[in-house]
C-alpha cells in the first residue's frame, strides 16, 4: 500500500487521520507520516483496513461510525427541541 492510496481509502471512507489513529490503536502522528511517506507503512495495514470494511468499522468504543452518526443526529434533535421548550 503507498501512501497516496492509504489517503485515499481513509478519505473514502470518511474517517480523519485522528479517528483512524483511534481504531488502529495508533497515533494520528504515525497516520500523518505513513500518509506523507515519512514512516513505511505496515505491510499489514491493508489486512486492517479489510477488516475495518467488512465489519462496519467499529471503534475502541464500540461503536460503528453510522451509530456515531445517528448518536449526534439524536443530540440535535434534543437540543433542538430543548430550544423550543424554552420559547415558551
């Protein structure tokens, strides 16, 4: 895997340096310089990287990033009518 296509599988995937580094157990850091080609990149990254595919993602905290998304859409809503509740 080169540099140039671990960007891209992370920028398609939609994770940040920072939320990748998370779920590899890595520092954003090593991410960055793997992404730079500074540091080589694991030979085994990519068979992480399936792995991440296949099941759905899932952090260190368990939680899939659809789940992640549904968690905030569920916040606003609750800030949203807390909003409203205020009005009147």
């Amino acid at each position: 895997m080169t540099p140039a296509e671990l960007t891209a599988w992370r920028e398609k995937a939609g994770y940040s340096q920072i939320e990748l580094a998370e779920i590899l157990g890595v520092t954003n850091v090593s991410v960055s310089r793997w992404e730079h080609g500074t540091r080589e990149i694991p030979s085994f990254l990519h068979l992480a990287l399936e792995c991440l595919e296949k099941k759905g993602g899932k952090t260190k905290k368990g939680n899939t990033k659809k789940e992640k998304e549904k968690e905030k859409e569920k916040e606003k809503e609750i800030n949203h009518e807390g909003k409203h509740s205020e009005k009147r």
